[in-house]
C-alpha cells in the first residue's frame, strides 16, 4: 500500500447511520402536529435547519453535535405547531450514536490494515463514539472528534490535526468516507486522496470527483492492495 496511513469516517462508513432512526422520529412529530404535513417534509426541514446552525459551529461558535440535534429538531417541532419535546424525542438518535450497528465488513477491513496506522476522523461528541467504539471494541491508532478542534469536516481542522498526530503530510494518506461533502471535499481540498464509500448507489454529481468509488470496505481493500 503506497499510503502511510488512512483516515476512516466513522458513521455511514465503519457503522451505520440513524437513516432508520430519523423517520420515526420525524413521525411522531406529525402525529402531534397542528399542521397538515408528512414525516418527510418534517425530515426535509429539520435536515436543513440542522445544516444551516451546522455550518455556523466551528471555533468560538462551536457547538456539539448534540446540541445542534436538539436546537434543529427544536425548531421544527416548533414550526409544525407539534406539541413534542426536542429533548424526549432525540433520545432515540443519541441512543444510536452510542451503539451504532456495525457493517459485516468493518472489523476485517480494519484488520487487513494491521501495521498500517489507522485513524477515525468524526464529526461527533467524543463520548458518543467512545462508547460505539467500546461497545463494538474496534481498535484504532487514534480517534479524532470535532469536539478536539471545535470545528467540523468539511472545515479542514479536523483533518489537518489528523496530519498533525500521524506525523505525514497529505499525499502520504488517504481518507475513506461515505459523504462526498464531509469526506470527499474536505479532503481532497487539503491534498488528501479521497475514497467515496458509496454503499447507498447515491448518484455522483458532476462538481465531485472522488480519487475512487467503492461501494464497501472489501473494494477499498483491493484498491488499496493494488
């Protein structure tokens, strides 16, 4: 492997996302709505509220993951005139945070890597993925949070104090991840080589171009092996 390390996402990469977690969520908001609408309208909002206060939080203005959950689902509890708690509600999604479901390949592909140094770069709280890391015991060489940097990907903090701990500039990484804004362009915006995980067959936009494709960790695999 001409790579000295890898960077590896850790949700929607090694585990799974709370895609399952979001529409129910999202349901009991509508069932408590004085405001005729659907779950995915209820989803679709509370996603760009989050994005909007997401963009915002990096340095003196830094807020955790868990804090921007709540204030965007706060907001749109509010919106539909629903007479839910954002605090109740979200406990399903930081339940999930902390004991994610893991890909049947993860464990093996992070094995292959053995005298590799491996390093998780996660836009999370610390302890949420301290605990999913316990929980499902992957052993890493270290694990890099946006809660270390106060600042999240694509912001290149979180990258550049990966370079900073691993001892290597850009060219000698590279970085596995399935969003193609957070992984894929952050990285590639440092000089880093960027492998899109596509394990959902999303569509590729013409304004990203990853260094490779692969749909799971065993493609990755090969390709690193080549």
């Amino acid at each position: 492997m001409k790579f000295k390390a890898v960077f590896l996402d850790f949700y929607g990469t090694l585990v799974h996302e709370d895609d399952e977690i979001i529409p129910l969520i999202c349901e009991r908001i509508r069932e408590n709505a004085k405001l005729q609408c659907t779950a995915k309208e209820i989803g679709g909002y509370w996603w760009k509220e989050f994005s909007r206060i997401f963009r915002d939080s990096y340095g003196e203005a830094f807020q955790s993951q868990r804090s921007l959950g709540i204030q965007s689902l706060q907001t749109t509890i509010e919106q539909y005139q629903s007479n839910c708690e954002a605090e109740e509600l979200i406990q399903k999604q930081f339940a999930h945070w902390t004991k994610p479901k893991l890909y049947s390949d993860t464990l093996p592909f992070i094995e292959s890597l053995r005298g590799t140094p491996v390093y998780i770069v996660s836009n999370i709280d610390g302890a949420d993925i301290a605990q999913a890391i316990a929980y499902h015991q992957i052993k890493v060489t270290d694990v890099l949070t946006s809660e270390d940097v106060r600042s999240y990907k694509p912001r290149p903090e979180l990258f550049l104090e990966a370079l900073k701990r691993s001892k290597l500039d850009a060219h000698e990484v590279i970085h596995i991840g399935d969003s193609l804004l957070s992984d894929v362009a952050g990285a590639q915006a440092l000089g880093i080589h960027a492998v899109w995980l596509n394990r959902l067959n999303k569509t590729l936009p013409e304004d990203i171009q990853p260094d490779y494709i692969a749909h799971d960790l065993n493609e990755v695999r090969a390709y690193l092996g080549r």
